[in-house]
C-alpha cells in the first residue's frame, strides 16, 4: 500500500503537474534579485522612532520600575543596552560587522516561478532567502554585531540559549570570528533531535550542554522534579542568564525576542524594498513565521515603517505573523507582563505570553517553541498593524515538501510555517481571482533537520496539542502588576 504520508504528499502535488524540463517554457521575467554588495545598507532600521504609541517599558521584578542600564549591564555591554532603549531611527552598523556580513550579504530575494505554477495562483511570490549565511539561517545577522560589541568592551566568555540550534550555531561562528568563548545551553528535546546542530556548534569551537542540566541552579531545581524533562527556552535562558549573572567575565546573548535583535534583523526588510524595486513590485502580503519575533521583525519592520511614515499614504499592506499551533503566543496568549525566562532572572516585558513556566509540546520547529512573543511584536499586534495565525506541523511539512519539490530549496521547519502561510494566500488569490504581490522570508534551510522530514514521511510526525490545563496553570501564575506600574 506504500506509506500515507507519502501518498498525501504525492496526491497534493498531482493537482497541478509539474512538468518536465524539457517542458519548460522560458520564463519571462527574472527569477534572483541580486543587489551588490555596495548596496548593502549601512543602518539598521529602528522601529521605534515611528511607532504611533511607545510600548510599555520593562520593569525591574524587585521594584516594578522601569529599568535602567545599570539594571541590564551584569548581562549586556553598554553600546548593546544604549541600543535596545534607543528611539533613533538609524543606527549605523559598524564597518568590520558590514565586512564580515560580505560572507554571503546582500542575499537573494527570490521570485517562486514554479511554485507559483505549481499551486496555479495568479499571485506573485517572492521569497527572502536567508538560509546562504554559513550557519544556514537569519541568526547571524545578530550574532555578528552581538560578538563584535562584546569584543570591543573586551569580553571573551559569552553564554546563551538555543532551541533547534539555528541561534547557537550563528553565535558560535560569531564567537569563532572574534576570539570569544561561546557556552550554549540547548533545550534537550532539540539537543536529542538534531545532534547535527549540536555537531556544527562544536566545529565553531562552543561548548554546547543539553539544558535543563546539572550545571546552574535553575536547572538542578528542574531536574529535581522531573529527571527527564524536555527543556524550554525559558528554562534554557535561565540557564545562560544565571551563568552571565554569576561570572564577572561573562555576558549573556539573546538570539531574539529583544528590541536590539529585532532591529539588527532589519537588513532583511531593507534589502527587499531594494530588491523588490528592481523587481518592479511592491507587496501585498508579507508573511513570517515567528517563535520570539526576531526574522518575523527583520522581514517586516521595515514596511511597516515606510507605512507609519506615509500617514495613510503609502501603500497599506497586510502582515501575518505564522506561528506553531503547538505553542500559539500571539494567537492564544495573553497580553500582559511577564518574564522571559522559567527561573525569573530576567526583567519582565509586556508581550504575548503562554505563562513563563508553560513547557511547549516537544515539536520539531524548535526555534519557535517560546512562551512569549517580542515586545515590539506584540505591541504592533496590540495596535492591529499585523495578524497572526497558527498551524500544526504536519500542514507545515506538506507545504515545505510542497516547496522543496517545486523550488529546490528543504526549508527548516521552523521556515516552514511561513511556507505555509504564503501559500495559504497564494490559493485564496487563486480562489478570489486575484493577482496580489506576497514576500515572505525563507529564514533558512533545514539541511540539519532531515530526521524530522524522514519522521513525516514515515507518517510519525504527530500534531501535538499543549495541554490546556498547565496553559491555564501557567497563565494563572502571571505577575501581579498594580495598575499604573
């Protein structure tokens, strides 16, 4: 009878066939956008210079007071704190970070052809190609500012988080470029799916530990109650943060989440307006998938700021943040302070959150497997400037295979959810007649991730539900923040 999955996955692609090579007609317009390497912007995008209304500050857990550099310098160095407070529209990406960024920036912007063909939409679809960096994702885009600030205030021991490992490869290799020792706690489900990630951590020199573990408090506590607990992002960032917090020669980096991540993520977004002006195209839709925010930002921010900038007279464009069913902040959270990690080291922020102590359901798109949503991400759902969704990984997968097989490229599962979405509008111009323009940003490949492929067309990839009780749980439990605070 053959397996189900394959057989779902063949019928799909059936409905519109692919023809052969020799069948091709050429194709009337270019595929690649490619901007020079002299075009690569020289700023990032802050967002906050043009936000209508500012977002709540973060607060000090002790105090309930806004926080102060002071308050974030055991963690951060200063030229990276004077940033996530910053309200400047610009700021200036140092000359040694745009050198290294040469590696594999700008990079492609690409206009999805046979996909397009393939799904018979009348859409265009063009998609952000993030997956040529050498960790094979987004993350770099901050790793490398983040080590290099770090270098320049003389730190040579950073630690941090990772969940599938797209983070904790990009700040190694960073660490690899300026001479600093990287740490990386890495939630245990992920840690024990993907050793391939764990292998190319290793190769950039980091020390890479399955998180809980026996190596902080917060992970001994953890363990203590349940020895073979999954891991969280939460609790993985508790890990990293305590190590920062306790060891005078060490800070912490965060690969998402913060407004200073966001922002270095934005050269995404500004090297697509350029593109998609040669391209001689402007979206419609554009389309993320979002765990902490930060690729769904780098995309995003900036159209969205050449809309607030417009008043009204620039072209308003609809923006969908894609997210896991499995782990919905933004569509099932609630919109309150909170802390960003499971231990409550951190500062607390006003986001979309599942409740910091919320353990998602173990799925394969690990990098979005975050209790809470960005701040600055959340603020804009609050002011109705994006939308959300959500879907199970399996229709994730469908879509990625859908897109492997019509534009070569596997994409991470996590990149999968944006897959998804874009395809998703795609069909609904299709069955409105409508011809609209849809980017959405290919965050990167999942060349490490082929396990979970094999598990989908093994048909043992499952659709995990969270459960309801510990959300509720965990939303019961969120700080008590007097009105006014």
């Amino acid at each position: 009878m053959g397996n189900p999955r394959v057989r779902v996955v063949r019928r799909t692609l059936s409905m519109a066939r692919h023809p052969r090579p020799s069948e091709e007609k050429p194709m009337s317009t270019p595929t690649k956008f490619l901007l020079d390497e002299s075009r690569m912007p020289r700023h990032w995008y802050n967002i906050m210079a043009d936000l209508p209304t500012p977002p709540a500050p973060p607060l000090h857990p002790g105090t309930l007071q806004p926080v102060g550099p002071d308050d974030l310098a055991p963690l951060f160095p200063m030229e990276l704190i004077l940033q996530e407070v910053s309200t400047e529209r610009e700021i200036a990406i140092p000359e040694p970070v745009r050198e290294v960024f040469k590696l594999w920036r700008p990079s492609p912007l690409v206009r999805a052809h046979r996909l397009e063909k393939m799904l018979g939409t009348p859409a265009k679809i063009y998609y952000k190609y993030e997956g040529v960096s050498p960790a094979g994702s987004h993350k770099p885009n901050t790793a490398i500012p983040q080590a290099w600030y770090n270098a320049q205030a003389g730190i040579r021991k950073l630690t941090t988080e990772t969940g599938a490992g797209q983070w904790g490869s990009s700040l190694a290799f960073a660490g690899s470029l300026f001479d600093i020792d990287v740490q990386v706690f890495q939630v245990r489900v992920s840690y024990d799916q993907k050793p391939y990630r764990r292998a190319l951590m290793e190769t950039y020199g980091a020390t890479c530990v399955a998180s809980p573990s026996n190596l902080t408090n917060s992970g001994r506590a953890i363990l203590a109650q349940n020895p073979d607990h999954p891991g969280s992002l939460g609790i993985a960032i508790s890990e990293a943060v305590e190590i920062a917090a306790t060891n005078d020669d060490t800070k912490y980096a965060l690969g998402s989440v913060l407004n200073h991540v966001l922002m270095h993520q934005t050269i995404i977004g500004q090297e697509a307006l350029l593109q998609l002006e040669m391209a001689g195209d402007d979206p419609d839709v554009i389309v993320g998938c979002t765990g902490g925010g930060s690729n769904f930002a780098g995309i995003a921010f900036p159209f969205i700021g050449q809309q607030l900038r417009g008043g009204g007279k620039t072209k308003q464009r609809r923006i969908v943040a894609v997210e896991p069913a499995a782990c919905p902040s933004l569509t099932r959270g609630k919109f309150a302070y909170d802390f960003g990690d499971t231990a409550h080291l951190t500062p607390l922020t006003k986001m979309h959150t599942l409740g910091s102590t919320f353990t998602p359901p173990g799925f394969h798109a690990g990098g979005l497997r975050y209790h809470g949503m960005a701040p600055l991400v959340s603020h804009l759902k609050e002011l109705n400037l994006i939308e959300a969704t959500a879907y199970h990984q399996n229709a994730c997968f469908e879509a990625g295979v859908m897109f492997a097989r019509a534009e070569g490229i596997v994409p991470a599962p996590e990149a999968n959810h944006a897959v998804k979405g874009a395809i998703v509008e795609a069909l609904r111009c299709k069955a409105e007649g409508r011809s609209e323009v849809i980017l959405f940003n290919l965050c990167g490949h999942g060349h490490f991730d082929m396990t979970a492929y094999m598990s989908y067309f093994a048909g043992k990839l499952t659709d995990q539900q969270y459960d309801e009780a510990e959300l509720a749980m965990a939303l019961s439990g969120l700080p008590s923040i007097p009105a006014g605070a």
